[in-house]
C-alpha cells in the first residue's frame, strides 16, 4: 500500500467513525444517564434519512431538510420518551428491550406505509457535488469532508455543553447517580425528556447526513444500531469521550480490515471489540 | 328486451347442467405460488404475481378449459421456513402446480421436495446455477434466467470495448459468487486479466475503502455484482470518488434494474447485460407493458415478465394434453416444445428447462436504460452437472 492511498484509507476510517459516533453518542447517553436500552436508536436514524429524502425532494435543499427534519425528530423524540419510555424507568432491560423492540417494528412498518419499500437517492447539495484531490492519483468527494467536518463541529458542541453547562453538569451527574440527582431536588424528568429528546434528534442528524453517502433503504436503522452498540460497548457506557474513540476505531478497524483481510472483514469490528473488553472490561472510558 | 320466465328457466337450467357436466371432468387448476409478500423482495412477489394474473386475464382466466385458483404463500424470502411452505402447497394445498420463488435459497430448498414429489414446478425467478444445473430435474422448469446467463455475456462486450484489464467487485453470497465464476469463464476464454477481485461481505454497503483501492490500481474497467439497496448506494459511491468518468463500470443487468431512480445522474453510461430492457422495441413487450401499466398503476419489470411468460408456457403446453395436469410425461415434453413471442423476445426451454433467450447490452442514457444490442444471441446456460443434458 503506498502512503498516499494509506492516508486515504485514514481518512475514510475516520469519516466512517465520524458518522457512527453521531448515533452511538445518543445511544451511550440515553443508557448511560437514563438506563434505558434503546433499541429504537436505529430507527430514529432511518427515519432521518427518510425525512432528509421527503423533504429534500419537496424543497431542492437537503439543508431545508435538516433545518426542519431535526426540530421535528426531537419533537418526536420527546413524545416517544413520554408515552412509551418513561413508565420504563423502574422496570428491568428485558421489559425495555421488549418495548422498544416492538417500536422498532412500529416504526419500521410506519416507514413501509409512508414512503414504501424502494431504494431512494438523496442528491448531494449542489454546493458540494465536486472532489477534492488527495495525494496524486486520488480523489475524495466534497460532501464526505463536509460530513466529517460538521460530527466534528456536533462533537466540541456536545462537549461544550457537557462541560460548560449547567444542564451538562445535570447529564453527568444523572449519569453517575441519578437518585441523588434527584435528592438534590431537580427534576430528573424533565432532564431525561430533554436528552432523550436530544439523542433521538443526534441519530436523526446522522440519518440525514447519511442520506446522499448510503441511500435510503428499508432496515437500514437495524445494521446502524447494531454497530452503534459496539461502539457503545467499547467506549464505555454513558462516556462521551469513549463513545467518540470508539467510534473512531471501529470505523478504522473496519476500513483497513477489508483492505488488509478481505475475508475476514465482517468480523474484525466484534474482533477489536473483544480485543477491547479483555484489557479493558469496562470499556475504553470506563 | 325482457326475457320471458320460460326461457329464462330453461337457459339457467341448460347452463348448471353444461356447469355440472364441464366440472366433472375440469376442475379448476390449482396454481401455487410461492413467492415473497413481504420484507425486501416484496414488490417483486407482487410484480409476478401481477403479471402472472394479468396473463391468464388475457386467456379469460382459463387455460386449456381450466379456470384458475391461485394460492399464494408469503416465502418471506425465508429459506429456513421454505420446507415448511412448500410442503403446505403441495401437501396441504394439493397445488396441480407449483411456482417460485424470488430468493435462491429458499429456491434450494424448494427443490429437494419437489424433486421428491415431482410435482411440476415453474421457477419464476431465483437463478441460481443448480437449479437447471446439478439440481435440474424433468418436472422443473424456469422461465426467468440463470446466473451465468446475466454475466457471462458481459464479458464478451467488455473484451470488444478493449477492457483487457478488469477489477471484479462482488457481494460475497452465492449470486455475487456464481455470477462472477461465469464472467470470469468467458473473460479468460477471451484473453482478457482480472487484476483483482474484491469480495464484500453480504449485505454491507460501506464501499469506500475498496473505491480508494480500485482508483490506485487504475484498471480499464471494473466488473461488479450488486443489486438492490447495496447497487443504488455502489453507483452513487462510485461517481463520487470521481471514478465514473475515469474507470467505466459494467455488471450484470441487476446493477441498475430498478434502483435507477435512486443512482439518478451517477448510473450514466454504466453498461449491464440482462435477458430483458423495459425500453425493448417490440410489439409483445409494447403490450404487455400497456397492459401490465393499466391493470396495476405500476411499470413492469424484469420479474414481471418471467411472472406473465410462465403463465402463458403453461397455457401452450396444457393445451396439446386438453388441461390435464394427470398426464405429467405429455406435459413435460409439451412445455419442452413450447416457443413463445415474449416481451423479453424469442423463448424457448434448453434440455435442463433453462430459457433460451437473447441477453442484451444495455446502457444508462439520461437516465433511461436504453438497448444498444444483442450481447449474446439465444444465450443457453450451459447447464453443468445436469444429468438430463448428458443423456440426451
């Protein structure tokens, strides 16, 4: 493998990473502070990039979709978390598992109803239908730079707020004691919805940056969600930071594992994720 | 004009005996049908559903005399639960005939019982090689195409384009692996060199990697197999790493077969080979596609098709044995003999009931798949490990 091609396989591990950190942020924040095992996660993301698809099919403008499609994803959000999640609190994970599992199915169906079982194409914005060249002989499409910039951009955000903020002080405090949280006389609902509500509109987003890279296609929330939960399981329940590092490497890991061992590929993310846990039971961050 | 009671009577008298009479010796022609009505593949179980209903419309629901009672069974594209299916229509159901399914796998399963109980079956569209290959057995026949015969062309039309050195991209799954062994036959044969082949996991769609890697070889072309959702995002993925215009793309028909809506601009100038184009310029095709457009609201496609000319193949053949389903050796040899005008052009069954059938270049031009020709005339598989081609 020559360098220029090496430090292109880097980047499209770290862009892949990028992406995937957007959805499994949500999914470790949503377990992590309100210990709810979120099956849904991957379908918040389909839906994204089936409203990325609606919308910027209506309007020309994929940015008109997200400025519309993320607001409403969180309304969405909350919503869910009302009704459905949040008589969960106090029960075990089989019985979240069971119930959002069967949101899955719901919402899956709701996708068959609505926009049918086709593959669609999301055109990339305008603005950004050109490549960047890379190294000599080698070219990279503008709008993955885009994408990778703007998780970038989502990450310091995230970490501002959970540094600098006092609803960020609340996230981590729930997340490592919520009852005391409570004791201290917040009200712990209203900071669940609102993350709840804000993981559903992260996996939302990177549905809908997604869209014009994957296409959107039944199921494709199922193999996102599944890969989210490594990611999760890496970096550590609950931890941003392990979260974003994980991601990281299982987008490397993948990249270079088809390139290096073609056959093995499908299976490399679970191998780093064993490799992972048996130096560090609890995950990178934990 | 009013009828008078008399004649009344004695015509809906004449006509329950004529019913009594013509049930007696012709009860209706159970036809089963098991095909996805769910998950991924359904709007193909529907399309050849359609088409099949569509054509027996067109023989006012009846053939040879028979009129026809469909019963139809979700596969769930489900191998694990296709022995249980089959045996519920051809037990259960007592189907006079079986026909099916979409997913090669449960196509595989589908033929270790009916080979077994022999029932006369009509694959209408899974094409995997054994099915008219080591599995092949006189009472199955297939009416869409075999794997090879989707591929194999390909090769010939890229070794006349001067693409000597080629990179094979595939879904790592039995299709990918069977349509590549045969483009790989007829690329060999031609002297033509495959630099590398890259086998991607079924079903991940995340290409980039290997892209970056096809752009660093620079081969004159790439040969891929992918269909479905994985061929939608492929072809985008392709234009945007800016290797349309630089290594043109060339795969079997399914790269672009309904998904071109979804490729929009970056499918341009990928050429594919497929037994059928819906932009094919002929009179059968014409009306069929009419009709299929006005039964259904939809555009047939290559499922249809299969779906229509199965329906019709039987029709033909049941005729010369007078709609007798009992009369299987007379059956077979009638559908053996049977030569339709299809949509897709001339058809007719090889010795391992495979179609012989024309496969065509086809090309995206404004984002329509037009036809630049006959890539290979009368394609036959050639249908290895089939008992019946040797002893005949």
């Amino acid at each position: 493998m020559t360098l220029s091609l090496f430090g292109l396989q880097l980047l499209n591990g770290i862009e892949q990473g990028l992406l995937l950190f957007l959805v499994a942020s949500g999914l470790t924040l949503v377990f992590g502070v309100l210990g709810v095992l979120n099956f849904a996660h991957g379908s918040f993301y389909m839906l994204g990039a089936y409203l990325a698809y609606w919308i910027a099919a209506r309007t020309g403008s994929l940015l008109a979709a997200v400025l519309i499609g993320v607001p409403a994803m969180a309304l969405i959000g909350w919503i869910v978390e009302r009704l459905a999640i949040a008589p969960l609190y106090r029960r075990d994970h089989l019985s979240q598992v069971l119930l959002t599992y069967g949101l899955v199915l719901l919402f899956n169906e709701l996708q068959r109803f609505a926009f049918g079982n086709d593959v669609h194409g999301v055109d990339t914005p305008r603005l950004l239908a050109f490549r960047v060249p890379v190294g000599s002989a080698q070219e990279w499409p503008a709008y993955r730079v885009f994408t990778a910039a703007a998780c970038i951009c989502v990450a310091a955000a995230m970490r501002q707020v959970i540094l600098k903020t006092r609803f960020g002080m609340r996230v981590r405090a729930g997340a490592s004691n919520a009852e005391m949280v409570e004791a201290l006389g917040i009200d712990v609902r209203k900071l669940f919805s609102a993350l709840f509500s804000a993981g559903t509109a992260l996996a939302a987003l990177a549905g809908m940056l997604a869209a014009p890279l994957t296409t959107v296609y039944p199921g494709m929330g199922e193999s996102v969600l599944v890969l989210s939960f490594v990611v999760v399981v890496i970096g550590g329940i609950g931890s941003i930071r392990g979260a974003f590092f994980g991601a990281l490497l299982v987008g490397l890991s993948d990249t270079f594992g088809k390139v290096l061992l073609p056959g093995f590929a499908s299976a490399i993310v679970y191998a780093v994720m064993a490799a992972v846990l048996l130096v560090r039971p609890r995950g990178l961050a934990g | 004009m009013s009828l008078s009671r008399r004649t009344f009577l004695g015509a809906t008298a004449a006509s329950f005996a004529a019913g009594r009479a013509f049930g007696a010796s012709k009860a209706k022609l159970r036809i089963g049908l098991l095909l996805p009505y769910s998950g991924t593949y359904a709007a193909l179980g529907n399309n050849i559903t359609d088409a099949m209903k569509l054509a027996a419309r067109e023989r006012d629901g009846k053939l040879a005399g028979r009129e026809i009672e469909w019963v139809a069974v979700d596969d769930e594209s489900d191998p694990g639960k296709a022995p249980a299916n089959v045996n519920k229509l051809i037990a259960g159901e007592k189907v006079d005939i079986l026909t099916g399914p979409v997913h090669s796998g449960v196509a595989m399963a589908m033929m270790q019982i009916v080979r077994q109980e022999k029932t006369l079956t009509i694959v209408t569209n899974a094409g995997a090689q054994a099915v008219t290959g080591q599995l092949c057995a006189p009472n199955v026949f297939r009416t869409s195409f075999s794997n090879w015969q989707t591929s194999n062309p390909c090769a010939e039309v890229m070794l006349k384009d001067g693409r000597k050195n080629v990179v094979l991209m595939f879904w790592n799954y039995s299709f990918g692996q069977e349509s590549m062994a045969a483009f790989k036959e007829g690329f060999a044969k031609g002297g033509g060199k495959i630099v590398k082949e890259i086998a991607v996991p079924f079903p991940q769609t995340e290409f980039q990697a290997n892209l970056s890697e096809i752009a660093s070889i620079k081969p004159d072309a790439v040969f891929v197999f992918f269909a479905g959702a994985g061929a939608a995002k492929f072809v985008k993925d392709y234009a945007d790493a800016g290797l349309r215009d630089k290594v043109p793309l060339y795969g079997s028909g399914f790269l672009t077969e309904g998904v071109l809506g979804a490729q929009g601009a970056a499918a341009e100038g990928i050429k594919t080979t497929l037994h059928y184009a819906d932009s094919l310029d002929n009179a059968a095709n014409r009306k069929f596609r009419d009709a299929f457009k006005k039964a259904t609201g939809r555009e047939a496609d290559v499922y249809a098709v299969a779906g229509y000319d199965t329906v019709h193949a039987l029709a033909a053949a049941l005729e010369k044995v007078q709609g007798d389903t009992g009369a299987q050796k007379e059956l077979i040899a009638a559908l053996e003999q049977v030569r339709l005008d299809s949509p897709r052009g001339p058809f007719r069954f090889s010795k391992a009931h495979n179609p012989i059938q024309n496969v065509y270049v086809r090309q995206v031009k404004g984002g329509k798949e037009t036809v630049l020709g006959i890539a290979q005339k009368d394609a036959e598989d050639p249908a290895f490990g089939c008992a019946m081609v040797a002893a005949k």
